[in-house]
C-alpha cells in the first residue's frame, strides 16, 4: 500500500537519520492518543504524543513528546526554556513543522524544534509516534525517540 505524501515525508526522513522504522497507515484515526492506541492495539501510555507549543516571548516553536496517558504541566516546561508558553495554533503547527495537528511526528520537520521527552515513555519497550498524519504511525523504541530528536528526557507532569 502506497503512503500519502506526508507519511512518505515521514518515512524519507526516517530512512534519511538510518532507522529501519516503517512508517504504516492505518484505517482508523490516531488523531488522539486514545484513537490511536485502539487501532494500534496498545496501550494508551505508549502512544508518545508529539504536542507543539508557541514561546510566548521568542515565538518559537516548542515541542513536548508526551506520553498518550499523561497531561503536561505548562509550568514545567516554561521553567526549562525561560518563556511562557501557550498552545500552538493549526497555523503556526503547520508552519514550523510541515504537518498538521494530530499527525505531528517527532521528525522531518520544517525547522529545528527544541525538544522535551516525557521520562514515563521509558517504561515500555515499543512506543508509537505520529507519521505526518491523523491516520499514520510508526513503531520506535525510547532509545530510538531520545536520538532521532536529541530531546531532553524530562518529567513532564507536575
């Protein structure tokens, strides 16, 4: 099965950083983390989250892969980077990574994004990602996360 342009920029990026990681598109929605754990068949805590913020001061772009169970404490991550922060809007998501809301994976972006990784996404031995759009996905260690974003593991809820 052929993958949409966006899932293709996914994968090409993947294949561009040397992980055999297969980015898949699936009949269901995994516009959620909920969504997407129910047509992955995992659990809602493996789904790491790719949630893109707006530096209030700097505006740029923020981004906090979290796990699919957990909720981020703005306060955290405003006192990592030294700017408040406010929720991103579908423009400025679109702008600064090339994809939309709910398929924002944590790669092939159009600029560099400073990047926070929820610690509890450690737990588990298989995680999934975001491929570029609200149906496609892709299956991927911690390890794997930690050195295709160079993020900082962090706790993300306070």
């Amino acid at each position: 099965m052929s993958l949409s342009q966006s899932a293709l920029k996914v994968q090409k990026a993947l294949n561009d950083i040397g992980l055999q990681l297969e980015v898949v598109e699936l009949p269901a929605s995994t516009r959620t983390s909920q969504e997407a754990a129910q047509a992955i068949g995992c659990q809602v805590g493996q789904i790491a989250k790719s949630i893109i913020f707006k530096a209030l001061t700097s505006h740029r772009p923020v981004m906090v892969i979290a796990s699919g169970s957990n909720r981020v404490n703005e306060k955290v991550i405003e006192e990592l980077i030294g700017d408040a922060i406010g929720k991103a809007d579908a423009d400025f998501v679109r702008q600064s990574t090339g994809y939309v809301i709910g398929g924002v994976p944590p790669v092939g972006h159009t600029e560099h994004i400073e990047t926070f990784i929820d610690q509890d996404l450690l737990q588990y031995s298989e995680i999934w990602a975001a491929a570029g759009t609200p149906h496609a996905v892709f299956r991927l260690t911690p390890d794997d996360l930690q050195r295709i974003t160079g993020g900082m593991i962090i706790k993300v809820i306070g």
